[in-house]
C-alpha cells in the first residue's frame, strides 16, 4: 500500500515566554543573573515542567552540536519518479529551521529535565498514514494534536526528526486559517486555489461546487473580515474539500458550526475517502464522529503517541488516559446538603472488562460504584445516581429504592454501592454524572449533580449498526426497543 505521510522521530521544543519582573531595577538583575548562568531570582520556588521529565541524554547540548539530528520536510516519491525519488528531499538542520541564534543552547530531546523556560510539546512522533486513510487524532487539550498538524502543514518545523509527504496538503487548522480579512470570499477561493498549484480554470470549475457547499453565495463577494466564525469555517471546509489536493488536514475548528454542518462535512469526508485518493486527518474531541469516519485512530498523551491502532481499541484506550475522570473524589466536588446522616466520598466508572472508562459504546457495559460514609444511623436510605444531558435536562436514575424494593437501614460507617447497567440505551452524546444520598421522602442529605461526563459512540445495537447520530443531534437521548411489523393493506 503506498504511503502518503511517513514521521519520524518527530519531536518539537517550544521556548515559553517571560513575564517582565514590573520594575527596571528587577529586569537589570534578572538580565545580569542570566548572562553569569544563575537562576532567575524571580523564578517561581518548585517551578517544574512536566511535560520534560523524560529519560535519556544530557540535559543541555549545543545547537550546533544538534544539527547532526536533521528535520526534513520531504516529498515522497510519485509513482511515476525514480526508484530513489526521495533523492530531491532537502534536509535542514533543525536548529537552523527554528531560527534560533547558533550559540543559542537547548534541551535535547532526550533530555531529563529541560528547565521551566522550555516545553516539549511533542516527543519522538512515529507515524506511517496509507493513501486514501482516514486517521483520527485524539487526546485531551494539550497533548499536542495541534502541534503535530502545525508541522504536517509546513506552519513550524520540528525540533528534530522528518517528515515526509506525498502530494498537495490543503488544511484548516483554526477559523480563517489561509483566508485573507481584506479579500472577498471568492478571491481567496481563488487565492487558495493558486496556493495548491491550480489553475485559474481548475478553480472555476470547482466554484458552484464550493459555493453550495459553504451555503455564503450571498456573501461571496463580502470581504471575509465580515463573516461570522461559522461562516468562515464553512467557506474555509469548503475550499480545503473540494480543490485539488492529496492530503486534507482537519482539526477541531469544525466544532465551531452547527450540527448540520458538522454532519454535511462528516458525509464529504467519507464520500472523499470513499473514492481513495485523497488521505485525511481528523482531529476532534466528538468521539462518535471519529468512530463513524476513521479507519485508524492515534491516542496522543502529553506529547507522545500512546496507542495507534483500529479505532474501536484506540477509543477504549483514551478512556484510560485521564483516570482521574473515572475515579473522582467527591469530597473536593462541588456538592450540596445538610450531611446530616451521610457523606459521598467516591465515584468510580468501569467498563465491562472492570477497567476506568469514561468512553463507552452504544450496548456496552457500565459500571458505577459508588462510596458513601454514614456518621449517624439511618433507617429509610437511599443512594442514586443520575444522568443528565449537556444542556443540564435530566435524562435517568438508579436509585437504590426502587431496585431493592425499598429503603435501605445504614449504621456508622463506610459503604460501597454497585450500580451495573448492562446495554447502555443512550445515544451518541456526552452526559453528566450526577449522585445522591438521601432520607427516603426528605430533601437530599448530601448531592453532587455534576461530578464528571461520559461519552457514548456509535456501537452495534441488535446485531445491527445505526446512524444513531442523526437523532442525538436532535436532541433525542435514549434509544428504546421496539418491535416493528409492516404489511400492505390496499392497493
């Protein structure tokens, strides 16, 4: 199969920026402490980075010294060039592309410790991406999906290591990113165009195309400084899906226009993919649309590729990246009630296998357990657990009352309440985890409404898979099942 982005050993070192001391006197010593290689006198007391705690080398090499680990920003060989077509790759020293001073001394990659003055927001990045895929990205807010597009998108280079491309790139990395304010919409379709190699006739006849897409014919001769940001991201998905291009690079500014967009850029990736020219990377946090579009899926954690692999694995993996969402401490939530008899301590969320999970499939299993502490007797308890939609509606309970036929009598002490719900009937969304302990009939003696979310995707539902998503995005929850008959009664 031939390869359309091949990364390797791709790391990326970013120099934070300083905030001034706010007097002439302190920015003096500070300046005189660095020429004569002391600390900050003004550095914060503990100040770590955490993101640089990785083993290897020393921890501070020479720029110079570093240019032996080159970065390159390659094209792969076409089908019809040389066998050794990588031949006209022109590799650049890595220091030399980020434009740094050449005395200039940086953190290894490698390195332990790269001070608080440094991030590494990407660590040793190995990728191979077929033609014609779909990749996803995945991660929580900094683990460096962006940065990694950045790079596929020639907007920074790396600190160390290649990357190597087949064909044309079009990207849309943030609103407005390739657009000019001043221009109108079709000029900088037309400029867009130009920018991937097109020709003036080639754009032309993409233009209705594009313009039905995008829905801003009105607009079309407006400057774009006028357009709202989900008008400039429909134009700019528009552009970047129907010119000329082999490899289409989508972050997560999508999440910027309505449902029915989303869904109609969701359909023009897949009928894309379908025809296996063009290779496409999708970066979102909308764990259906990643499970409905891409064939593979990449899990990035601080930086680094944690998993890659088939994405119902690499979404079963995500759940595991951020633990702490999936066993909360309740007593640092925000929570309401007098306390009086009880006091929520823990909730914890498991998948079917018994590992923390905050991502599940239509039809799996869920698994709450739920801590409580009792400091007073109690004779009519009850626990329960609730789910509620994004906009706050709630959705389901389970209580405790209604399972075991009736309530509960608690003495002083610790409990641990289960709570297993086997085929999960909500539908493709993410829900609030909410909890309560009460005195059957009263008010709540302790409740925390909001104490973490789930997301469900997409999954096999009766042996049969659904287009669910269509009916979460219009606000509908819970799937119920039926049973359906159908039979002609005239002509």
């Amino acid at each position: 199969m031939t390869t359309a982005i091949r990364i390797e050993n791709v790391s990326k070192l970013y120099r934070l920026g300083r905030v001034g001391t706010g007097t002439l006197s302190h920015d003096l010593n500070r300046w005189w402490h660095t020429i004569r290689g002391k600390e900050d006198p003004y550095a914060k007391i503990g100040q770590v980075n955490d993101r640089t705690k990785m083993s290897g080398k020393s921890s501070v090499v020479s720029r110079q010294s570093s240019a032996n680990a080159a970065t390159a920003n390659c094209q792969l060989p076409t089908d019809d060039s040389a066998a050794g077509g990588a031949a006209n790759c022109q590799l650049r020293p890595a220091d030399s592309a980020a434009g740094g001073p050449a005395d200039c001394r940086l953190p290894t990659a490698n390195s332990r410790d790269a001070g608080p003055d440094y991030v590494w927001a990407l660590n040793d990045i190995n990728l191979e991406v077929a033609q014609g895929e779909i990749l996803g990205i995945i991660g929580r807010n900094g683990a460096g999906k962006s940065t990694l597009l950045k790079l596929l998108s020639r907007v920074t280079a790396p600190t160390t290591g290649s990357i190597k491309t087949r064909g044309r790139i079009a990207s849309l990395l943030e609103v407005g990113t390739g657009f000019h304010p001043e221009l109108t919409g079709r000029e900088n379709i037309y400029m867009n165009g130009a920018i991937l190699g097109m020709r003036r006739h080639e754009i032309t006849r993409q233009m209705d195309e594009i313009v039905e897409f995008s829905g801003c014919a009105k607009y079309l001769d407006t400057p774009v400084k006028r357009y709202s940001s989900g008008m400039t991201v429909r134009l700019g998905f528009a552009v970047a899906a129907h010119l000329r291009c082999e490899i289409l690079i989508v972050d997560e500014v999508l999440a910027v226009g309505d449902l029915e967009f989303q869904r109609k850029c969701i359909g023009r990736m897949q009928e894309i993919a379908r025809n296996g020219a063009r290779t496409i990377l999708f970066v979102s946090h909308n764990l259906s649309s990643i499970a409905r579009l891409c064939t593979r899926v990449a899990v990035m954690v601080h930086g680094t590729v944690s998993s890659f692999g088939n994405t119902d694995d690499a979404i079963a993996d995500y759940s595991t990246t951020a633990p702490e969402l999936s066993n909360v401490d309740l007593k640092s939530t925000g929570k309401y009630g007098s306390q009086t008899y009880t006091v929520l301590e823990y909730l914890k969320i498991y998948d079917h296998s018994d590992n923390y999970a905050t991502s599940f499939r239509m039809g799996d299993t869920i698994k709450f357990v739920l801590e409580v502490s009792c400091h007073r007797e109690l004779l009519d308890a009850e626990v329960g657990i609730k789910i509620s939609s994004r906009s706050g509606e709630q959705i389901h309970y389970f209580c405790s009352r209604w399972e075991q036929g009736g309530s509960m009598h608690l003495v002083p002490g610790r409990y641990q309440f289960t709570v297993r719900v086997p085929n999960l009937a909500l539908l493709p969304n993410k829900y609030t985890i909410g909890a309560w302990s009460m005195r059957a009939g009263t008010t709540s003696d302790d409740n925390a409404p909001e104490i973490t979310t789930i997301e469900v995707v997409e999954g096999t539902v009766f042996g049969r898979n659904c287009d669910f998503g269509r009916f979460s995005a219009s606000g509908t929850e819970v799937f119920a099942p039926s049973s359906w008959t159908s039979e002609k009664i005239s002509e």
